[in-house]
C-alpha cells in the first residue's frame, strides 16, 4: 500500500504511515475443548433455535464458532484481529462441512443450524451500538446459461435440463437434444442433424450454431402441441408471399425444398412410423413455424434468428436480474421499506452508461407496450385507429 502511495501521489510514503484498522470481537474466541465441541454438538443435533437475546447469543458457542469462520481471526505473525477470507456455507469447501467433521453431525443439520445462526444474528441488536450482532454480507455469483435440453417428447411428458448430457437420466431410451428458440416469438425447436438412410433415419443432438454439416441434413425439429404445423398449411396461408407463385396457390419450385417436412420421432431420435408426429425445418432456418416470421436466403447464420438459454446480451441479463430483485424486494414485507432498494457498481464509466442507457430504455418500452395492451383492452372490440378519430 505504501508503495502504491508513493508511486500515485509522487512523494514517499512510508509503511508505518498506512492506517489500517482495528477490529474487535463480538463474542468471545472459541477453543477445541470437549465441553466445546460437546456444546456445539447438541445444539446443532437439536435443531434448536438460537438464543434471541444480546447476551444469549454472543456467549452461545456457534456464535463464537461462526464468527472465527466468517468474521475475524488472529494473524499468527501479529496477534492482531483480520478479517477471514468469505467462504461458501455448503459445498466441498464449505464450513459447514468442516463443522461437520469437528463435531461428527450430518452435514445438512450443519448448513442449517449455520444458516439459522446468521438469520438470528441479524435480529439481534447489540446492546451498545443497536445494529444487528452479525451484519454478515452475502455474495451471490450467477452465472450465464449455457442451453438448454429435452427429450423428442411432447410438452406434457417430456424431460428438461440445464446440464449437458445425451440421455434422460436413468433411460438410455430417451435422448436429449439442445433446444433453440424463436428471437420473435419464443417458439422452441431441437436442434439436429439427421443421420442414416432413407429406411433408418436417425435424429442426431448437433450442437447450436455448428453449420459444418452442410448436405442438407442439419435442420430443427418443431413439436408442438400448442402451436402444430397444420396439414393445410398452403391453403390456410402459413407461408411466406415471397415463396408463391403469383396467383398465389402454389409455391415456387425454389421453395418447396423449404417447406416443413413431416416426420414421426420416437424419445430414442429414430425417425419411423409409430412415433410422435412433428415437422423437419433444414437449415438455414428460414421460417418461424409459430409466429411466421420468415427470413431471405442471404442470411446463412442462425444466430440472429434462433437463440439459446445462454445468448444473452450482458446488459440484457443485468437489467433482467435488476428489475426481476427489485420486484422481489417491494413484495418483500419483513424488510423496512429504506432497505427495499438495490444499488449497484460497475468499474469504469463506459459500462456504467451503457447500462444506464439499456435500462432506460427497457423500462420505457415497456411502459409503452403496457400503455399500448392497456387502450387495446379499454377500447374493446371498436379497436383503435391509426390517428385520432374526428
């Protein structure tokens, strides 16, 4: 810090002039004795609940225990009082598996006398200062999703995930395959290439975006029982103008190569007769099976008109978790309404005006859109003109 000092500010600064600061324990230091540990052991076995007075609570011995783990320890070299690097409650590296092992109770009553003891501690007050005996702060890190999967079964009995891996847990029989979704409506498809000869196709996971496979045979899967891929579709006007012919009825040859194939899959990928019914898109994907949404053939790459669970913009995901925590906290009625807010930090004013900018904005279109659905639904089946009427 010294060193740091000097270089910023141009003169010499020493060590012996760096301030640093003195802490203090709320409860007293713990011990390895046996009456102890024996103490520690009945309570967390117990399951009681903590001591809800000042004096109660700072001599209770998980007090003492989780303060050395959390708070404040001796420096061997100084004897002074620093502060303990944070550390996760459960997990390998946990503290409460190291209560567990200094104490010989399952683990999980650990993680939740631990837990119980932080909660009591914050509504414990201290006799002398009246804030809460264990202020503790919790780091929360959320990371960005990767994608997400489900088996070739319809929505009602079909098995989803968040974690990689080919099969449904426990059947070999159900495979799972990565899902893309519509960027205009939302509409899921499983991403795949298909495999085999025209007697033994096979529904094969092709990883989002790979478009190595170039023969035609990688593609999407719509099943849906919500939004099915009508028999008729030509006639009811599901496809694009831009694929018929001029009178309207029948498509341009260029197109029928587009059109959704029909095909029946079983949970296994194989595609044969007995399987669930569904529709075969190649890709590039050139039309939303739901929305309608379509899209001209110079646009090779999927990635503007499919997403996955994890393609989100970073903005994008800070204002979502922001407003989704702000929501949280105005429901929250245990908490005074001064500590219902959330503030946050960025390092550098670039990210911190474009994330000003970006939640601006998405707060005021959405008070449009809900301006908008709100006249839509007051003026009832009227609707609403395009300019004021007269």
């Amino acid at each position: 810090m010294a060193q740091v000092a000097s270089l910023i500010f141009g003169s010499k600064v020493e060590p012996a002039r760096v301030i640093g600061e003195t802490l203090k324990r709320t409860t007293s230091e713990p011990d390895t004795s046996e009456a102890f540990l024996a103490a520690l052991n009945n309570h967390v076995e117990s399951a009681a609940e903590p001591p809800a007075d000042h004096d109660g609570f700072v001599t209770h011995p998980l007090s003492s225990w989780i303060e050395s783990c959390f708070g404040t320890i001796r420096d061997a070299d100084s004897s002074r009082l620093v502060r303990v690097k944070p550390r996760p409650i459960a997990g390998p590296d946990g503290a409460a598996k190291q209560l567990s092992e200094q104490i010989g109770v399952d683990e999980k009553l650990c993680v939740a006398a631990i837990q119980a003891q932080l909660l009591a501690g914050v509504r414990v007050l201290h006799a002398q200062t009246g804030m809460p005996v264990f202020a503790f702060r919790l780091h929360q890190f959320i990371s960005r999703g990767d994608a997400a999967y489900a088996s070739l079964e319809s929505e009602t009995v079909r098995h989803i995930t968040v974690h990689p891996q080919q099969y449904v847990p426990g059947n070999r029989d159900r495979r799972l395959f990565p899902l893309v979704f519509c960027r205009e409506c939302g509409q899921e498809y499983y991403s795949v290439s298909i495999a085999g000869g025209d007697a033994d196709q096979q529904a094969v996971a092709r990883p989002p975006g790979d478009r190595s496979d170039t023969d035609g045979r990688a593609g999407y899967i719509h099943l849906s029982l919500g939004s099915p891929w009508p028999v008729d579709a030509l006639q009811q006007g599901r496809y694009p103008e831009d694929w018929l012919e001029q009178d309207g009825i029948r498509l341009k040859s260029s197109a029928r190569q587009l059109v959704p194939r029909r095909i029946e899959v079983h949970p296994d990928g194989r595609i044969a007769a007995g399987g669930t019914v569904a529709h075969f898109v190649p890709a590039p994907f050139r039309l939303c099976l739901n929305c309608g949404v379509s899209y001209r053939g110079h646009m090779r790459s999927d990635f503007a008109k499919l997403g996955t669970l994890g393609s989100e913009g970073r903005s994008t995901a800070t204002t979502i978790l922001s407003l989704s925590t702000v929501r949280h906290l105005r429901a929250e009625q245990t908490l005074a309404p001064e500590a219902r807010k959330l503030l946050s930090f960025t390092d550098n004013r670039q990210d911190a005006s474009l994330q000003a900018g970006h939640f601006n904005d998405f707060v005021q279109v959405g008070l449009l859109r809900s301006g908008l659905y709100r006249a839509i639904a007051a003026a009832g089946p009227a609707g609403l003109a395009h300019s004021p009427r007269r």
